[in-house]
C-alpha cells in the first residue's frame, strides 16, 4: 500500500442475509414450524464493487440518498460491519464520529461521564484531567457538569459528545452527519473544527446530504446509488451529479442552461438573472455594492440567497446570505423578482476576486441556484500592502 495513501477499498461488498420461512398454508406454518427445508434465505445487497482511494490528509466526501448504501461503506471502514468480499486497509489510527454519545452513562454526571470516556478513548486520568476545562469551555457546559447526563437537554448531550470527540487522537476521521446535529451557534463551531481540520494532516472522511458542505470541505466524493458507485470525482462535481438526481422533470426542462454549465448547478426553482458590482472599477473606497437578481420559477415557503468572494487561487476569503443576516424572505411566488443588494466593506488588497452566488433551501440541505464566478471584479489600491485583506486598522503610538 501507497505510503501517501490512508484508506485503500479494492472490490467491496457487502450483502444482509434475510431468512424468511414459506407460509404455504396455515396448517403448513404450525406443523412444519422448526423444519429447515421451510426456511428461505434471501440476500439484500447493500454494497456491490466498491473501489476507491483516499489520500492522507484528504477531505473526502460520501453522498447518497437513503437506502443507497453510504452509511453500511461507513461502517464497513469503522469496522462495525465486515466486508462479504473484498480488502480494506487503513493506514493510520481511526476514530468514528458515527453515533455521538456512544458510551455515555445516564446515571452518571457530565463530570464522570468526561472521564468514563475519555478513559474509553484511551486517555489517563491525568490527561483527561489537564483537558477538562476545554471540554467543559467547548461544550458551553461550566454550570451543569455536576447535574446527571439524564437531565440533559438532546442539545447538551450533543454539545458534550462532539467536545470529547474533538479530543480524539486520529490519522483518520469518520464523520456521519455531525454537523446536522445541535443548534445553530454550536453548528458554527463544528464547522470551525472542520476548517481546522482541512487544515492539518488527518484525513476526513465525510458522510452528509448537506452538499454545500461537501463542496466547500470535500477535495473529492463519491456518489453512491443503489449500492454502486455512480460518480467519482471532484466534490462540485459529485454534488451537481446528487443535486440533479432530485430534480423534478418539469424542472428539468427548464433547466439545461444550468444543467451544461459547469460553474451553475442547482434545480432551478429559483434563479438568479442578474448580478453586477457597483462602482465598476474599485479603488480606495470603504465600501462597494453586489446587486443581484433572482427570478422565482417555483412557488416556495422560503430560501435562502447569498454570495461568497473568491480570490483568483479560487478560494473563498468572505460571504453571507439573509439567514446569517436574520433577514428571511419567505413565501416566493411563481414569477416574482427578487433583488438583493449587499454593502459590501472593502477589505482586499489590489487583486481580480470572483463572485459565486448560491440560493438554497432553508436548512441548506438544497441547493437551487449555485452560480461560480458569476462576476469578476478588480481592485487597484494606491498603497502596496503585502497582505490580501487589508482591512481598516488603526494604530496609537505612545513614546515617553
């Protein structure tokens, strides 16, 4: 095996065995209860010929739809389940974000708990000890440590078990849908872990339906369907290829401008039309305008409309969208014209930035109208800064 590689899986699959007994007649099913010639054996396929390979320190995304077989491969790699043929190897130690709380003592406080497992992950006394703090801090748990994990609130527990699982000493991380749980602030520090994350060495890999997030994290995906692999690629591409498995056929027809564009993506009930940047030409100014456009193709209850701002290595520096801005547009009817106008500060150094656009549903799972590099924009400053945000800074100099 690769050195550079941390998971390897070469032809693997995976099937249940149902036993189901023949029920011909009603005296049949008594009299011929316990014998074996009545017992039928099915086999449910849950994965057929999986191959792929995941390089060391990879954000690596899994996506499917329910029943598809994502989460059987996940648990094929956590060792939870055996392969019925093929090979795994994985380089590195492993440790499985699949059931948060897993090991937790109701009966016990969110203190003993803190210890009982860390102690299961394989942590002295003395090392959870000088960590606890951290944990407590992370979780926004200090006032309820001593109170039993029974008493805790769903939010709290989870709050808890995703702090100790962070303390985790891995090579290999496997994550089943963490980010979905817990309210919104402490989602924000999820998703901060996982930036943390792409930014180390160890090796992620990602089970979501949440596709924005597996474009923004994942380096590359695979999209498994009816327990094969149907796309293997880059991250955008697997998630236009999931998005487009929901598209309605009515949609369809009105979306292969989208559908061929390999920047644009989404199912089209609503769509931008226009986007421009105000002044055209950027200097020295505190602030600038993005205007957009969106016309609504499908009626819907809500959505969510942002942005993001790319620099010209293609990654993203800022963005926003009207939930973050506690700014909701709801009840969108057929046919009406959405704009938005965004201010904007001026925080960038001289340089050519991109706007990508998004509308998504309201808890981000879809993606209606993703728009990459809808419009360019440059800025020219009159000071050199060596820096790409420039923001404004004030300095105080005291001599005595």
């Amino acid at each position: 095996m690769n050195r550079d590689i941390a998971i390897s899986v070469q032809k693997v699959s995976k099937n249940f065995v149902i036993s189901k007994m023949r029920k011909d007649t009603v005296k049949g099913i008594f009299t011929n209860l316990f014998k074996k010639e009545n017992i039928q054996n099915h086999f449910q396929y849950a994965l057929k010929d999986i191959n792929f390979e995941i390089k060391k320190g990879e954000f690596f995304g899994i996506v499917g739809r329910n029943g598809s077989g994502k989460s059987t491969l996940l648990k094929i790699l956590a060792g939870i389940y055996q392969p019925t043929s093929g090979n795994i190897k994985i380089q590195g130690r492993l440790v499985p974000f699949i059931e948060l709380g897993v090991g937790f003592n109701p009966e016990l406080s969110g203190r003993d708990n803190v210890y009982l497992n860390g102690s299961m992950m394989g942590f002295s006394k003395k090392e959870i000890t000088a960590m606890y703090s951290d944990i407590v801090e992370f979780a926004e748990l200090e006032n309820f440590m001593e109170k039993k994990l029974k008493n805790y609130s769903s939010g709290m527990q989870v709050r808890l078990a995703f702090s100790m699982a962070t303390r985790a000493k891995a090579d290999v991380l496997l994550v089943d849908e963490v980010l979905a749980v817990g309210d919104a602030e402490f989602q924000q520090k999820c998703f901060k872990y996982f930036r943390d994350l792409k930014n180390s060495d160890t090796t992620v890999v990602f089970v979501s339906h949440d596709m924005n997030s597996v474009a923004e994290y994942c380096d590359r995906a695979l999209l498994i369907e009816d327990s094969e692999v149907k796309v293997f690629g880059s991250s955008k591409d697997v998630s236009r290829a999931y998005t487009r498995m929901f598209m309605d056929e009515d949609i369809q027809n009105h979306q292969v401008d989208i559908a061929n564009n390999s920047k644009r993506w989404g199912d089209g009930r609503v769509k931008y039309k226009k986007v421009y940047i105000s002044p055209e030409t950027i200097g020295d100014s505190e602030t600038f305008k993005i205007c957009t456009e969106a016309i609504v193709r499908k009626n819907m209850d809500t959505a969510i409309f942002g942005f993001s701002i790319s620099n010209d290595q293609d990654i993203k520096i800022i963005g926003n969208n009207n939930k973050i801005k506690d700014k909701f547009i709801n009840k969108l009817k057929k046919g009406e014209l959405i704009r938005l106008e965004w201010t904007v500060p001026n925080i960038f150094n001289t340089g050519i930035y991109r706007i990508n656009l998004q509308i998504n549903s309201d808890d981000y799972s879809e993606v209606i109208d993703s728009w990459d590099d809808s419009e360019t924009f440059k800025i020219e400053r009159s000071n050199n800064n060596p820096y790409e945000i420039v923001p404004n800074i004030s300095l105080r100099i005291n001599r005595k």
